[in-house]
C-alpha cells in the first residue's frame, strides 16, 4: 500500500471494479477501502451537512468511479453498493462522478455465443464511450446512463437460460 497511496492521490479519477454477490461490496475491496485510511487525518469533523468524518489530510483527492456487475438481472442489487461509494466519496472529500453497474453479468461467459456475440458487442461499445466521456468529462451523459442500464436480454429469458444452465451443470456434478 506505500507505493500505491501516491499513486491514488496524484491520480485524477480511481476506479473502482468489483463484482456484487450478496448485494453489498466484496470483502476483498471493503479491505482494499479500509486501507486507503492513511489519506485521511484521524481527527472528525463536521462535513456542513451535520454529519461527521475524518479530516483531510491533503489538499486534492482523486474522483470516484465505480464499475460492477452481478449474476443476477436487476439493477436493483446495487442499491447497497451505491450507497456505499456515496458515503465513501462524502468521506474522502471528493465526489462520485460515474457509477456503471450491469445486472445480467453471466452473459458474459458466453461471449462466444453466436447469437449473444452482437449483444455483448453492443454493450461493450457503450462501455468504450462510457470511458470515453469519463476521462473527457469527468461525467457520463444521460443518453450513455440509458444505454448502459439497458437490459442486455429480457430478464424473463436471461432467468430461463441461466437456471437452465445452472439446472445443467448440477447434473454433471461440476458444482454444490
């Protein structure tokens, strides 16, 4: 983490990119997270909404960005996640200035699924933008938002499939 703090603090925008299993961030990042606490002093202070947090230590902090995805199909199982790289970018005196989150994230295992490969093309290009206006803009417009949260499959069929599927590797036996 000596190398990496630096490198976090001269940087304009951090990512961050984990998946979500049990709608909340992993355990593995909440770590990563909690050793970030080194940018901060330990003294509180009031953030002028009556609430309290650590102070700064240095004077610029990088923005948020946070990229996620989850098996299942709702951009409902975010909720919790969002709401914690809110808090997080209150915390760390800066802003969250994007938040990607995709539902539907088993698609992705059949990227070379003849009939999937255009919808996964399509997808990855507004991902491509969606990078694009983030370095250019610090921000994403409301039409790549739109784009991005856009199902990728009916949920009906995506269900269908992925319980099929999953219906099919218990009769192999390749898993619990």
């Amino acid at each position: 983490m000596d190398d990496l703090l630096p490198s976090f603090l001269k940087s304009d925008i951090a990512v961050f990119a984990c998946p979500v299993y049990f709608d909340n961030v992993q355990a593995i990042m909440k770590n990563f997270i909690d050793r970030l606490s080194p940018v901060l002093l330990p003294h509180f202070e009031e953030d002028g909404k009556g609430e309290y947090r650590h102070a700064k230590r240095y004077q610029r902090f990088p923005k948020i960005v946070v990229i996620s995805n989850s098996g299942l199909p709702s951009q409902k199982n975010f909720e919790v996640e969002s709401l914690f790289f809110r808090r997080l970018a209150r915390t760390f005196h800066t802003e969250l200035i994007s938040e990607i989150y995709r539902g539907e994230g088993e698609i992705f295992r059949g990227k070379d699924n003849i009939m999937l490969k255009p919808l996964l093309g399509k997808y990855k290009k507004h991902l491509k933008n969606a990078g694009k206006e983030i370095v250019g803009s610090h921000k994403l417009s409301d039409k790549i938002i739109e784009d991005l949260e856009k199902p990728i499959l009916p949920q009906s069929l995506y269900i269908k499939f992925g319980n099929d599927e999953w219906d099919r590797l218990l009769e192999e036996d390749r898993v619990d």
